[in-house]
C-alpha cells in the first residue's frame, strides 16, 4: 500500500513539474518577446533551456528526491532531452506528411507520447533509485 501511495504521489509530483514548467515557459516566452522585445526565436532557445533547468531540479530534488551526483543524473537526462526532441521532430513529421488533420492536432499526439517519455525515462534510467 505504501508504495502504491509513494508511486501515486510521485506521478502527481511528476504531473506538477511539468504543469508548472509548461506556465513557466509560456510566462517567460511572453515576458522577453512581449515585454523586453526579444525575436520570437531566441526568446523561445533561451526559455526552453530555462525550463529544462528548471524541470531538471524539480524533479531531482522534488519529483524523485535522487540522492545521485549531478553529473552521471544530468548526462542521462540531457540524453532523455535529446530522445524527447528527436520523438517530438518524428511524429510532426510524418504526422504532417501522413495524415490531413491540423498540425495542432498532431502536436497534441506527440504532447502525450512526449509525457509518456517522459515519466518513463526519468522514471526508470534518469532518476533511477
């Protein structure tokens, strides 16, 4: 039964991070674009790592409360990233190429595959116990 709670708590944690890196994202993005005048482009880089940072330390400390170095939890997520960027690139591909729905439509299917990624990557080889 603990373990049920703990897993339960842990993807609810999960679930928060990446909530909360989304609004971070969005507020910042509006904040250079709108605000300080930045290109869309560059404001959008230097938001995304930001928030990869940020997610990053959330779920270190938070989400799964790794005991682990920084360097060896760091590469692998940094790998995870790089997964997630390449699956993400995919299904918009041939989403787009494949199929007539709306590009949004698209993104929202690899919005979920990318979350599934997620939690099981971070899960099971990230943040590792």
């Amino acid at each position: 039964m603990y373990r049920q709670l703990t897993e339960s708590s842990q993807l609810l944690r999960f679930l928060l991070v990446g909530g909360s890196s989304t609004l971070l994202y969005f507020a910042l993005v509006y904040i250079l674009v709108d605000g300080l005048g930045f290109q869309v482009t560059l404001g959008s880089t230097i938001v995304c790592f930001a928030a990869m940072c940020y997610n990053y330390f959330m779920h270190y400390h938070w989400t799964y409360a790794s005991e682990a170095p920084h360097g060896p939890v760091m590469v692998r997520y940094l790998l995870m990233s790089a997964g997630a960027i390449l699956l993400n690139g995919l299904i918009m591909h041939f989403g787009v190429k494949l199929s007539s729905v709306h590009y949004m439509v698209v993104q929202l299917v690899a919005a979920i595959a990318l979350i599934c990624w997620n939690l099981c990557v971070n899960t099971f080889w990230v943040f590792r116990k």
